[in-house]
C-alpha cells in the first residue's frame, strides 16, 4: 500500500521567460511569482496504453509490458503520452527502442512538422491547430492556438507525445477501434488515422477564421472606422502561425504517400494520398485568406488616406472662410486718422455686411466643388 506523503510540494522561482502551455507563446514572469514544481511519474503521462491484434484490442497493459505482449501476440502497441518529461520519456525510449535525438525532440517541442527516419523506426512531428473562440476580433485577440503531435512508429510499437494545446487523440483511438477492417494495417493505420484528423482539425478551424475574415472585410468598408489597421494586422499574424502549421506538413505527407518508407504499405498510401489532398485543400484556402487580408490593409490604408485628404481640404476651406473677416478686421484695425468709413454712421454695420456676404460666397464657392 502506498503511503502519501503530507509535506508541501517544493516550490521554485522562476524569472524571465516561459513557455505558455495551450498558448504556444512567451510569457514574462517577475521574480516574485513562485510555480509549484510537482513531481509525476511515467503512469501520470500515460493516457492509454494498449496492444491490438487482428485489429482488435486485446490488452491494456503498463508500458513496460505492453511492447513484450505485442511481439507474442503477433500484434503491435499503441501508447499515447501527454507532455511527457525527459525521465519519463527515458523510461519509455528504452523499453521501445527510441533514437535519443528523437527522444530530445519529443522532450523539448516546439519543432516544424518534419519526418524522420532511425532504423526501422519514423518520427513524425505535426503542428495542431484550435480556434480560439471570441466574440469580436480585436487587436489583441487570439485567433488560433497551437500545439504538437510527435508520433514515433516502429513494426510493432506506436508511440503518442502531445504538447501543449493538441487536442486529445481519444477519439482517434475509439474510430479505429470500430474500424478492425483498417486496424489490421498496425501502426501505419494509426499513423494516417492520427494526420486525418490534424488535416481535419486545419479545415474546421479554417472554416472558422473565414467567419473572422468576412467580418472583418465588412467592417472595413463599413462607414464606421475604428482600430480595423490593428485588427487586421492580427488576423495576419495569426494566419501566419496557422500556416507555420500546414504549409511544413505537405512534405512528409508526399513521403509518405510515395512509399518512401516500408513501414507504410500500398494500401495505407492511397489513405495518405487523400490526407495530402485535404491538405491542399486547407493550403489553398489559407493563400486566399492571406491575400484577402493583405487587400484588406490595403483598402483601409487607401480610405486613410482619402479621409486625411479630405479633412485637409476641408480645414483649407474653413481657413479660408476665416481669412476674410481676419483681413478686413486688420484693415481696420490700424492707427491712421485718415480711413474710409472712419467717421460715417453707417461704417460698422457695412463692413459686418460685407464680411458676411463675402464669407457667404467663399463657403458656396467650396459647397460647389465638393470641399464642404
């Protein structure tokens, strides 16, 4: 029987800068904030371990076990972990056989989608994309949020790291279960399985920004004007980080669509084929977006810039409206004894007149042409 402990967890400073979990972005921590290290072992990263024969799931076992039971089986094991640490991932490369540099990789993240080969293993890296939900675009909003997938496939042996704001692969997991027909393929099913449903995730939330962008193009051309400059450059910097996700994923889809590794076999690579074409398909509707909101920039840079003209003229207009009765007051405001109009009755009223009248036909005279 396991005995708890009752002391506190120890507890580390932490200065300077740290990777946002679900973020994927810096943030700055002062050095009075304090994070509470807690220690897990291998079991509290394991989200599912299991081994599959025939198609089937026959077995949940630790890991340690679970490679063991696959090879006598005749099957393979399917282990998935959930930001994993460097001796947690120790435990598992051992028992499975994993290359240190991609146990390296898988510890540290933050890596560009790429495929790898070690022996007669594939290391596969995927970018995860999710929408993050808000009511308004704004210039601080955050479109989407990233995380990563690393995906070590062997003969025999799959292993699942996820970092950061990957959404869970259990219904990936539950959808082969009730496909057999597709799991008697071994790890090659799962990893298609695994890149349908990243491609399938870039299309929901591509479905999603475009509501982002037509919103946004609305108001832009709308006659209120407000921050759309910093609203859109967001959207673009967020399209950015969406296409640092799927533009990088195409080449190893083509690897593996071309049977360059044995792992996968003819039929698997029609399946991945398909994933390569939604793919596209996502890739081509980013190009669009990105195009749309680099026009946008430039359409509210452009009514800028004609609303400046035309505030411009209308400040000239005023000023010249102004000049008028500025030009007569000084005439009249000089010290000569001898001026028209000094000594009449009538001098003041006429010069208000005239003031007015003048003032009357320089403001039609901009009316007319379009200053007013």
């Amino acid at each position: 029987m396991k005995q708890h402990s009752t002391q506190a967890a120890p507890v580390r400073r932490v200065t300077g800068r740290q990777w946002r979990r679900g973020g994927g972005r810096w943030h700055t921590l002062d050095g009075a904030e304090s994070v509470p290290e807690q220690r897990r072992c291998t079991a509290d990263v394991v989200v599912d371990c299991a081994v599959y024969e025939d198609g089937c799931r026959a077995a949940s076992l630790p890991p340690q076990q679970v490679l063991d039971d696959a090879r006598k089986r005749g099957g393979f094991a399917w282990i998935g972990l959930h930001e994993p640490e460097a001796e947690h991932l120790a435990e598992i490369a051992e028992v499975f056989g994993l290359h240190p540099l991609a146990v390296e990789d898988a510890v540290q993240a933050h890596q560009r989608p790429k495929l790898e080969r070690y022996g007669d293993t594939l290391f596969l890296v995927l970018k995860t994309i999710v929408f993050v939900e808000h009511e308004k675009l704004t210039a601080t909003s955050e479109v989407v949020d990233t995380g990563e997938i690393m995906v070590f496939a062997g003969p025999d042996f799959v292993v699942v790291v996820r970092h950061g704001s990957a959404p869970g692969l259990a219904r990936v997991r539950k959808a082969l279960e009730a496909r057999p027909d597709m799991l008697k393929h071994g790890p090659a099913a799962v990893l298609h399985a695994i890149a349908d449903q990243v491609t399938d995730d870039f299309l929901d939330v591509a479905d999603a920004v475009e509501l982002d962008v037509d919103t946004l193009e609305s108001d832009v051309f709308s006659t209120a004007h407000g921050d759309d400059a910093e609203r859109i450059y967001q959207l673009k910097r967020e399209l950015i980080e969406f296409k640092h996700a799927v533009y990088p994923m195409a080449r190893p889809l083509e690897r593996l669509t071309e049977g360059a590794d044995g792992l996968i076999g003819t039929e698997m690579r029609r399946y991945f084929r398909d994933v390569s074409d939604h793919l596209s398909h996502v890739k081509e509707r980013l190009t669009a977006y990105s195009e749309l909101v680099d026009g946008l920039l430039a359409a509210n840079l452009s009514q800028l810039a004609v609303q400046q003209n035309v505030d411009m003229r209308r400040i000239s207009a005023a000023a010249a409206i102004l000049a008028i009765p500025t030009m007569i007051a000084g005439f009249y405001g000089m010290n000569f004894d001898h001026m028209p109009e000094l000594r009449w009755t009538f001098g003041y009223p006429l010069m208000l007149g005239v003031t007015a009248t003048l003032s009357a036909l320089v403001f039609r005279a901009f009316r007319r042409i379009g200053w007013l």
